[in-house]
C-alpha cells in the first residue's frame, strides 16, 4: 500500500465549493503526471488544497483510491460544473488518473500548512505545488503523522 498526498489546486477546479454541495463525496476523480501509474485501488490520499488564488494551503479530505491509476479519465458528472480551466482539463484526459471515495472530508475545518509543519514527524513534509507536478508520496511515518494530527484535532 502507498499513501500520497494530492494536490487540489483552486485555480482549476473550486474543490471547497465542490465539497460545500457534496459533503463527503461518494467518488471523485484525481489526476497526476507524476508517479504515473503507481497509485493502486485501496492506496490511500489526502487531498491537499494548493494556494491557487487563495492565501492559505491545507488538507482537506482523506479519501481511499478505489481503482488503478489510468490514462484517459474523464471527469464525474458532478465535477463538471466546478472546472475552471477547460484548457486543463482537455489536457487532464491525457494524463493519468484514478478515482477515491472519500472516507472523511473537513473542507471548513482543514489541515493548514502551518500546523501541520509543527508536528513531529512532518516537519519536512513539502506539499504538492504545480511544479511537483500535483501528487506527493508519503512515508509511512508521514501518512500516520497525518492520521495522528487529524484524529487528535478534527474527531475522525
């Protein structure tokens, strides 16, 4: 099992919005051109919302890969309306891709950077940024760290 932290960048897609009408979210779709065809079904990811136009970075979700990454995914019915840069996305269905359920979202409560740089064991943690090309691996010590700080500050 892998675990990876994936970047969710507002400047493309309104992943808050997405999560303000959806809640937690039965599926949704990831893309990444790093790491290509490496995560597998049951692999599990934080979604990591990027800066984009906004101030602040955070995690925002845990989700659970519920399929293989692939090339040629296409967006869900329901992501449709929250994609800001169609030129992205025509160029997305060319990357590789995978589906995640999501297992707790906590979109107006995240994770931010800043706190989570604080904590033992992730310190060094460098999150996604365009450039990193949206897709981060973690260590196993990193991915409970994780755990650790979301069980203790967020109930799940």
């Amino acid at each position: 099992m892998n675990y990876w932290l994936a970047q969710a960048n507002p400047t493309k897609f309104l992943i808050i919005e997405y999560y303000a009408k959806y809640g937690n979210p039965d599926t949704q779709n990831t893309w990444h051109s790093r790491y290509a065809g490496k995560v597998r079904t049951d692999d599990k990811v934080f979604c990591f919302k990027s800066k984009g136009d906004n101030t602040w970075r955070a995690i925002l979700s845990l989700e659970e890969v519920t399929c293989n990454a692939t090339k040629g995914l296409k967006l869900l019915p329901q992501e449709e309306e929250f994609v800001i840069d169609r030129k992205a996305q025509d160029r997305l269905s060319k990357e590789w891709g995978f589906t995640t359920r999501t297992v707790k979202a906590f979109p107006y409560n995240p994770i931010k950077e800043e706190d989570f740089k604080k904590y033992p064991g992730l310190r060094d943690l460098n999150a996604p940024t365009p450039l990193r090309r949206g897709i981060f691996h973690l260590s196993r010590i990193q991915w409970e760290s994780l755990e650790d700080l979301i069980r203790r500050t967020r109930c799940v």
